[in-house]
C-alpha cells in the first residue's frame, strides 16, 4: 500500500483529520505540531479518520497514555503481581531488605504498577519513585543519576558517601525506572553500570530496592551483567488478556463521563454490549497492548452528538508491510533501539561503527517510514520506537532472531 501524497489532503475533511490525528497522538507521548503528519499514516487509516467527526476532548482525555499515579482509579489490578510486590513489601518490614526486578515489554504498565506500590506503603514509610532519565557513560555519570533518582538534596560524590548515606537514612523503598537505560553496548559503559549495581547492593539490608526494566534491556543485563543473581525476585507484567481489556476500556469510558447504564435493572455492564462486539478483534490488533488498543478503539469509536450513545465501526487495520522491505542495517538498528530504549545519534554510531552521515541516513530514513520517532527537547537527536506500536515491531524483530 502506498502512502498518500499531502495533495490527496487539500480538502476541508482534511483539517479535521489532522487535529483528530495530532490529538491522539499528544495523548500517547507524541508531541507533533507538523502540518505534513498525516502524509505518514497509511491511506486506509486517513481516510476513515477523515470521514467522521471528531471525539469529544473528554473521551479523549479518558483515553490518555501516560502512567498512572498511585490510587488512580483507571488501574486495572494486576493482582497476582501485585501481591508479590507486597510480600516484598513485608519482608522488607520485617527487616529483610532485597532487590526487585519488574520487567516486562514497553508499555506494559511498568511505571504505572511502580506508582501504584506507593499507595501500599504505609503512612510512616518513606516510598521514592525516581527514573533514569539517560544513560550513564561513568562513574561520575553514575554518581548523578543516582543522586538525583533518590532524591539526594547534597550529591555525594563518590559511591562509598552514597552508600554512607543512604545506609544513615530510615529503611526506605526505592523505586527506579527506566533500567533499559543500564542496558548498553557502548564500549568504557561497563564500569558505570556494575557501580550503579554495587550502590543497590551494598544497601540492600536495609532499603528495598525496585528496578523498572524493559524486557529485552533486562534480558541484556542479565546475560552480560548476570543481573539476576543479585534480585530476589522479578516480578513479570504482560499485556493485557482480553478480559482485562475489556476492563480498561469500559473504566475509561466510564471516566470519560459517557453514560453506559443498562435499561433494565438501572445496573451497568461490565463491558458494555457495543464493546463486547469488538473486543476479540480489538485483543487481537493490539495484542493487549494498552495504548495500541486505545489508538483502534478510538479510531472505531463513534459518540452520537445528541444523545451521547455509542456506536463502533469495524476496526481500520494499521498497515506494517513496511518492515518486510527493510534491510538487514535498518533491522539491527531497530533491535538496539529497542534493547537499549533509546539510541542517540552519537551512540548509534558508537555501536555500529559508521560515520556521522551514514548513521544519521539510517536513522532518519526509519523516522519517515513511522518506525522510529524523535525526541523534539533532547540536546542531540535522539530515536526511540513509536511508542504505540513497539510492541508490534518488536515481535518482528524477535521473531525474525534480530532481537532476543
């Protein structure tokens, strides 16, 4: 299928559509003001998006990517998992401090199922969500992102005042995300990773330590680093089955303020009945991905401007033949975006060995083609996998043994 020119959108539909598009898209992390954006979706995609109104802001609201804080009521309960989180929990009050792994593919709900431990520590117990906001290149790299992922108010500057001070602290949980920035094939970054390790290790006995963790970063730091034989326990969080899918999406409907009330009985359904109808199809395009599912269904959604009902069409299908025609490079430069999380130009170059040009070629050749999307506020370019659709990608990739 071939993608649409900007001249097949001089039309009046064609300022509706990219509004619709742009709001969408701003709701799941992608922040884009550019008037050719829908020139890079498939042409099945733009022209159904073209012929329907646009959603009200609340139901787009409702609908919103990011994580989720603590005591958010749109959390689906991940209760197997999350009972492993709070036996850690009582171990750690009970005086014995650990590691914990929480991995799982991006946009599983890592950060969200972080955040939502917090709301079980108790009122006297001091709980810290930090994150990795880049990846460290050495010691002094190290030293900084720790400080600042714990909140330490004086940075301490070498790792034995680190661990000098957090073993003078009150037994605390640490709760640090983005591991995948740990994972790293650049060469000189082996050091600062085993410190940022050593500082959790040597605290361990008295703080209880969270890892946030990508799945293949963690699958990375646990071959070359053997991480795993440092955390008591890694807790593994999927993509929603299709009854927590159905879960999700009637509990955003209902906080988007859509009334969905059963006639009979005045009681409400657990997935209303228009759902119900398209929730296998909904599953199995998104493969219980939150977001990606999100993205279908209000591509299919319709609200009735008058009386507020909800109707759905069938479900336009992304088209992703595109990863079928890329080569070898392109395949092995998504596969350490997706392992590392991230790739700047700088570092893309480091871990291939190519020129400055040939890497920005690469890189931005994948952007075009809606496979790889860019950071607008970092310093240098920097390439991260399209947020909605990683996980579709990544399947490709692993299943292509590109990424493993």
């Amino acid at each position: 299928m071939t993608h649409p020119t900007h001249k097949a959108f001089l039309t009046p539909a064609a300022d509706v559509l990219a509004r619709l598009y742009r709001a969408i898209f701003r709701l799941f992390g992608r922040q884009t003001d550019e008037q050719t954006e829908p020139t890079k979706i498939q042409a099945d995609l733009c022209l159904a998006l073209a012929a329907r109104p646009a959603l009200p802001e609340t139901v787009l609201q409702a609908f919103a990517a990011e994580p989720l804080a603590a005591g958010d009521a749109r959390f689906i309960a991940r209760h197997e998992q999350l009972d492993r989180g709070l036996a850690a929990l009582e171990l750690w009050r009970a005086g014995r401090g650990s590691m914990i792994a929480v991995t799982g593919p991006q946009g599983c709900g890592i950060t969200s199922f972080l955040q939502q431990l917090a709301a079980r520590a108790g009122e006297h117990e001091t709980y810290r969500y930090g994150k990795l906001t880049r990846r460290p290149y050495d010691i002094s790299d190290t030293m900084v992102l720790l400080n600042a992922a714990i909140g330490c108010e004086q940075p301490r500057g070498s790792v034995e005042e680190l661990v000098e001070y957090l073993n003078g602290l009150t037994p605390s949980v640490f709760a640090i995300d983005n591991g995948h920035f740990l994972a790293c094939r650049i060469m000189g970054t082996d050091e600062a990773i085993r410190v940022f390790g050593a500082v959790m290790v040597a605290t361990q006995q008295k703080h209880l330590w969270l890892l946030g963790c990508q799945e293949y970063a963690w699958r990375r730091l646990s071959y070359v680093y053997q991480a795993e034989r440092y955390f008591s326990d890694r807790i593994e969080l999927a993509f929603f089955s299709e009854p927590e899918l159905g879960e999700c999406l009637a509990t955003r409907l209902r906080g988007s303020g859509i009334g969905l009330d059963v006639a009979t009985g005045g009681e409400q359904e657990p997935v209303p009945a228009v759902l119900a109808r398209h929730l296998s199809t909904l599953q199995k395009l998104s493969n219980g991905k939150p977001d990606l599912a999100f993205f279908y269904f209000l591509n299919s959604l319709l609200v009735h401007a008058e009386t507020k009902q909800l109707d759905m069409r069938a479900a336009v299908t992304l088209d992703f033949s595109a990863l079928k025609q890329l080569t070898s490079e392109e395949l092995f430069t998504l596969a350490e975006v997706a392992a590392h999380g991230q790739l700047t130009l700088t570092e893309h170059r480091a871990v291939f060995r190519v020129s400055a040009q040939e890497s920005r070629l690469l890189l931005e050749r994948l952007y075009h083609q809606c496979l790889l999307d860019k950071d607008p506020n970092a310093a240098e370019p920097t390439y991260r996998l399209v947020t909605v659709y990683s996980d579709v990608v990544t399947r490709y990739l692993s299943n292509a043994n590109f990424l493993y």
